[in-house]
C-alpha cells in the first residue's frame, strides 16, 4: 500500500492521473453534450420551418391564432413574433431565368400581373408565414405603379422592398431627366412613391436596394453569380426588420401608430374539401406570344389546394424545393394598356371595377372586383354583389389584361 502512495505521489503517477482526470471530464462532456443535443433534436421534430430551418418556435402546439392577412392559423407564440412587426411588401420577379425563386411558400398573399413584353411579377406579402423563422426572399425587381396601388392596401407604411422602379432620372440628360416620351408619367413608380410619402432619402419606409437599402438586409445571392445581376438579389426578412427598427418602423412607428389601425381584413372561412371538384384545373395565360408564362393551378383534394404549374413545370421555391399552393385563387380582369412609352412600359388599371373568379374547394365562384383607390382594399363580390369570404389559408391573385380566357 505504501508503494502504492509513494507511486501516486510522484511525478509520474501526478501525470497519469492527470491525464485521467482530463479524460474523464471531457467524457462527461461530450456525453453530457451528446444528451442535450439529443434532447434539442426530439425537441423540435416538430417544429421544422417550411424551408426545413429549425423554427424559433414550437411548431407543434396549437394553432389557435387567426393571420389578419389571409385567415390562416398558427401558433400564440408566431403571433406574438409577428404583433412585433409590419408586413413587408416585396417586389419579386418571375423572369424564366430567375426560377425557382426564394420565399414564395411561406407568402401570405401573392399578386401576379405583367411587368413588360408579357413576363409577368409577383408583389409577395410576408408577414405570419414568416414569423417562426429567418427567410431568403427573391429574387427582388423594380417596382411599378400598379403593385404599389396594391401594396398601399396593407395599413399604414408597410415595408415595401424593391431594386429600383419604372422612373425619369436620367445622369446623362440635361436637368437629369428623361426626354419627353421615354417613360409614360403614369408609370413612374418613383414619383408615385414620393407623392404617397414612403420614401424619405434612408428614413422612409421604402427599401429600394438601388437607392436607400443595402447589405445585410438586400444583397446578392451567391447562389445566382451564374446570372445576369438584375437575376441576383435577394433580402432577409430578419435583416429587413432590423432595418425597419432602425427607421422607426415596428408594429408601432415612431409616433405610436400601428400598422393597422386602419387595415381592412377580408372575411375568411374554413375550407372544406370537394370530391367531386368542378374546378379541377384551373390554366390561362397572359399574353399568347410567352407560352413560358402560362399558368396552371391543379386542385388536389388531400390538401384542399391548389398546386401551380408556371411555363407547363410545377412552380417550385428554392429554399424548400416545394411546389407553391394556395388555398384561395382569385382572378381578375383588368384594363391593358401598353406599351405605353419607348421604355416598353405596361400600365394596368387596378382600381375601378371588373369582372373576377375565385376557384376555392375545388369550386369556382364568378363574380366581379371592386377598388375605389389605391388604399382602399380590393374586395371580390359574388354574381349577388355580397363580399366572398376567402378559405383561411394562401392567397394568390392574378391579375389579367380584360378579354383573355380562363379554362376550368
């Protein structure tokens, strides 16, 4: 025993028990950490966000919480995210070379309508489907009259995020504008933005990646170096709110008024799944000459959604590799007008009155659309003139030039 002592008192056996004992705590350690990333693992099984992140939040608990953008459900936690913030309204392309785009499956709203020479562009509204979690949104464009007009329906300042817009600024003109009949004034989207108050050089709420916005809230997608620049950027919505905090653009502004304190909600429901559909599939185009935008919805009664079919391809989002659904898909008829200047600019008449459908449940309801301006909310009436009630969930709406066809 005593040979023992003297043994582990020395210097050798000092340094065997050192090492032992380093060996054991960081056998506790890794153990220890192995059970807890074990334990944070099981935990969230269930709460995997559309793009596959782990989501800030629970998914799994109840959804008790009503979207006031489309009526969807989520969790209280998700609304207690979202009740922090205001939607943001992003400009996103649609160009044949820029699919599959970032985002659009976690859109609460989207609106699709022509940009210029038949390609068509989405104004995505981001405000619950985005609240568990960070998100790439893309790729993001240039802005245009009508989709503010829409935009402008979404409470007071929301975050409208674009890269530039239809305008007459000219570097290299006398007085720095464009010569008379380069860009139509009824399309000038920056005018527009200025004459409604959104922009305010770095303060306002309009984020313009060409102007007032850049990293780390818009910027260029290193996946997408392969295309042409206008095909490369995109935003983070966690980064886009930290901007619009630094502007004074939460729930609330700076002055204490929220969001929405004069939005209008539509009315919603709960949807309830046809079986035998009479609106299976729904397929139109925009312009006959650009087959690659055609669009086509197809009913899927599991679900009790739509699936969308882009150019004869199922619509996917990049960041999930899922097809894009709605619950809800409206169509409405607008007036054309176009080119319209020597920039090929189309202008579309989005207030008024028109003639609409909304395919839900596998069902069509045909009836008309009214918007008396730009900040009042576009509302779908039946044949009787009563407002329709959307199916809680997505919503997209296309946007169409009058006279083209619907098959169904």
């Amino acid at each position: 025993m005593e040979k023992i002592n003297n043994w582990l008192t020395s210097k050798n056996g000092m340094l065997v028990l050192g090492f032992l004992g380093l060996f054991l705590v960081s056998t506790g350690v890794s153990l220890a950490g192995f059970t807890f990333l074990n334990k944070d693992s099981s935990s969230n099984v269930n709460s995997l966000s559309p793009t596959g992140k782990v989501s800030r939040v629970d998914l799994s608990k109840p959804k008790t919480e009503m979207c006031p953008i489309n009526g969807e459900m989520f969790t209280k936690e998700q609304k207690e995210l979202w009740m922090k913030r205001r939607p943001i309204l992003a400009v996103i392309e649609n160009h044949l070379d820029s699919r599959p785009q970032s985002g659009l499956s976690v859109a609460d709203v989207v609106y699709e309508t022509v940009a210029e020479g038949g390609i068509t562009r989405f104004l995505a509204v981001f405000y619950c489907g985005i609240a568990d979690n960070n998100y790439t949104i893309g790729q993001v464009r240039s802005a245009r009259v009508y989709l503010i007009n829409y935009a402008l329906e979404y409470g007071s300042n929301p975050l409208f995020v674009h890269w530039g817009g239809a305008n007459n600024i000219c570097n290299n003109c006398p007085g720095g504008i464009k010569p008379k009949g380069d860009i139509d004034p009824r399309v000038d989207a920056y005018k527009l933005l200025e004459k409604i108050g959104w922009v305010n050089g770095r303060y306002g709420n309009d984020m313009n990646g060409a102007t007032n916005t850049g990293y780390p809230a818009l910027f260029t997608d290193d996946r997408r170096l392969n295309l042409a620049t206008e095909h490369q950027k995109v935003g983070s919505t966690d980064k886009i709110y930290e901007e619009a905090t630094k502007r004074g653009y939460d729930y609330e502004d700076s002055e204490g008024q929220a969001w929405n304190e004069n939005f209008v909600k539509w009315k919603f429901k709960e949807g309830q799944a046809s079986t035998s559909p009479t609106a299976s599939e729904i397929s139109f185009n925009f312009w006959d000459s650009m087959a690659g935008y055609d669009v086509t919805w197809k009913y899927d009664s599991n679900s009790n959604s739509y699936m969308r079919f882009n150019g004869g391809q199922p619509h996917k989002d990049l960041e999930s590799d899922k097809e894009l659904s709605a619950k809800n898909i409206a169509v409405l008829y607008v007036k054309e007008e176009g080119p319209v200047d020597k920039e090929h600019h189309m202008l579309y008449t989005v207030t008024g009155k028109g003639d609409a459908y909304l395919f839900q449940n596998g069902e069509v309801i045909e009836g008309t659309w009214e918007k008396t301006d730009g900040e009042d909310r576009l509302k779908i009436l039946d044949a009787k003139g009563k407002e329709v009630e959307f199916v809680k969930g997505k919503i997209w709406i296309e946007v169409l030039p009058k006279g083209n066809k619907v098959s169904y």
